[in-house]
C-alpha cells in the first residue's frame, strides 16, 4: 500500500442489521480505500457485498460504525449532493426507456444545471470513451441497442458528471460471456484513462482477480481478506478464502493476475539479454515465456520501457512435482528441460 494515497472511503467499525432480521449483513467492518484505486467485493449471495456497497451511497444507512468521504462523515453530507458525486451502475442499468441515448447521459448534468454546450459535448467524450459512436447512438432508444451496448450507454450515464467515486453492483452479471469479456477490458481502459475510484460487487472469482488492485473477500457480513489479487490467491487468509478461491483451476486464474501485481523489487543490474514482459501480461502469459525461454527469471518492465521489478519461480508459485506435471499437461511445452 501507498501510505502517501488519499483514502476516498473508509470504513470504521461499520455494521448493518435490517429490520426484524436476526443476522447482521454487514459486521463492525473496518477498511480504507485508496483514491484511485479498483476494487472488487468478492463473495457468495447473502455474504453482504451488495449491503455493504450500498451504504456507501446511503442507499442503506449504516446501524452502527461511520463512513467517511475523503474524510468527512457522510451521514452529515446532504444526501442529494453526496449521492451526485458517486456513480452508481447496476446489473439491470435502469435506462429511462421514454429517453434517448443522450437524454439518458444528460440527466444528472441538467440537474447540476450545466449549460448545453458542455453537455453535449460531456455526451459526445462519453459516448467515445465507451466505445460507441456518438453519431450512430446519440439518438437512439434504449430498446434498439444490445444488452451489451445498453451496459456500456449505464456506464456512461454514471460518469455523466465526472463523480469521484464509481459504484457498480454485478453489473456485467446479466450479459454473455463475450460482451462481458469486452467491458471487462473497456473498464479497465477507463480506469486507466481516468484513474477514478472504482467500487466494483462480483460473485466472479475471476472476474475480481481480473479488475481489482485489491479485492474484499466476505463471508457472512465479515471480511475475509482485503488484499491483492496475488496474495488471495497464494497466501489465502483462511480456509474459506482458500476454498473459494481453489474451487477453480489455480493455473487458469494466472490469466486474472497482472505482473505488476507479482513482481519483486531489482537487486541487481539488468542485463541487455534479460527477457522483458510488460507490467500489464499476465502470469499465465509469463508462465509461457519461461517455458519457451528456458529461462528462471523476467524483468517486468512499464510502458515507457523502464525496469520496474523482476518475476521468477517463486512469485508463479509453482512449486511442487505436482504443479510441475499439471502446468506440463496443459501447456503442451516441453517444461521439463526448467529446473525449478
């Protein structure tokens, strides 16, 4: 963790009890959350993702505990005002049927009384930065777009008026497999280009390991682990966050796991013949060039080619004899020739 980072949100001692139930769906949770930073809620139906999500926005209010809003108390925020400076986008996107494409983005913008100009052209960048022409969409109806381009136009209407914090609850839980895939990696785009705080609610375990920086596992209105997709996966907390995050091939989540998120620090100069991988490849992809290289360690490197860490055998985890044989029967690679 960057101890120099903002916390946009912070959890302390938050705990939520409906009425007449005899359960807390959330239970005296404490957590920060870094401005800039993407993170996902990982969990199973009735964990308290969604509940704990929600009270963020005040959709629920909290029973005990305080939530603060870069620093402030958001129980003494004018719920209105706090609620304009959150995105919030939902699994079954709530378009306004009786509106256009454009009228749909333009409505919290009208609100804040933004004058035309700067509307339409907020419509247009919005439009562009999710993957839609404005030309071809501006005027169009809900009902004439895909499930798919229907997520994408909900995206966009969240980030109408530029909020600080982006809310989204499963919301690619209702598309296909593919479109999904597609808004994954649009998001991570976004997130990218903007650097916005994402809160993001999934059941996916892959899809958690695929967008978050840190994930928050939950069991029964308690956290579980709050950590990186990297240490869930081979330094699980418990033996539920082991069970749930081995209910899958461990092998094919290295494709959900960044190398940034695995590399150690350079001790040593780098050699003009190291192999180079880029910050964003995943560990699966890594794996690869290791078996095609015969080769113990990379240098994971950025976007402008500077070395930033290094991955070898030990960040991969793989380790047993075992492992060994599995990775060599799916791979198809000659791994034996890796002495590991």
């Amino acid at each position: 963790m960057n101890i120099l980072a903002e916390t946009a949100i912070k959890f302390v001692k938050v705990s939520k009890k409906f009425n007449k139930a005899k359960e807390y769906s959330v239970s005296e949770v404490s957590l920060d959350i870094e401005k800039g930073s993407f993170v996902t809620i990982l969990g199973t139906s009735g964990s308290g993702k969604t509940t704990l999500l929600k009270m963020i926005n005040r959709i629920y209010e909290t029973t005990s505990g305080e939530i603060l809003f870069f620093g402030e108390n958001i129980k003494n925020l004018d719920i209105a005002i706090h609620r304009r400076k959150i995105g919030y986008v939902i699994q079954q996107i709530g378009l306004f049927p009786h509106m256009t494409i454009e009228q749909n983005i333009a409505t919290v913008p009208k609100i804040l009384h933004w004058n035309k100009k700067k509307i339409s052209e907020r419509i247009d960048y919005l439009l562009n930065l999710v993957g839609l022409s404005e030309n071809n969409f501006r005027k169009r109806y809900p009902r004439q777009l895909s499930g798919g381009q229907q997520q994408r136009v909900g995206l966009a209407r969240a980030m109408a008026a530029d909020p600080e914090i982006m809310l989204m609850d499963e919301p690619f839980g209702a598309i296909d497999a593919i479109t999904r895939q597609n808004l994954q990696d649009e998001l991570i785009n976004i997130q990218k280009k903007l650097n916005k705080t994402i809160v993001f609610v999934t059941h996916d375990v892959n899809e958690a390991f695929k967008l978050g920086d840190k994930v928050i596992v939950m069991n029964k209105g308690e956290i579980q682990q709050f950590d990186t997709p990297y240490n869930i996966l081979f330094n699980p907390a418990n033996d539920f966050v082991s069970r749930l995050v081995s209910s899958e091939d461990a092998l094919q989540k290295l494709k959900y796991l960044k190398a940034e998120l695995a590399m150690v620090p350079l001790d040593l100069p780098v050699s003009p013949k190291s192999i180079r991988v880029k910050k964003e490849e995943s560990l699966y992809d890594i794996l690869t060039v290791f078996l095609n290289n015969n080769v113990k360690t990379v240098i994971v490197e950025d976007d402008a080619h500077h070395a930033v860490g290094k991955i070898n055998w030990k960040q991969l985890n793989i380790k047993s004899a075992e492992k060994k044989q599995d990775i060599y029967e799916k791979s198809g690679d000659d791994f034996d020739k890796i002495s590991i």
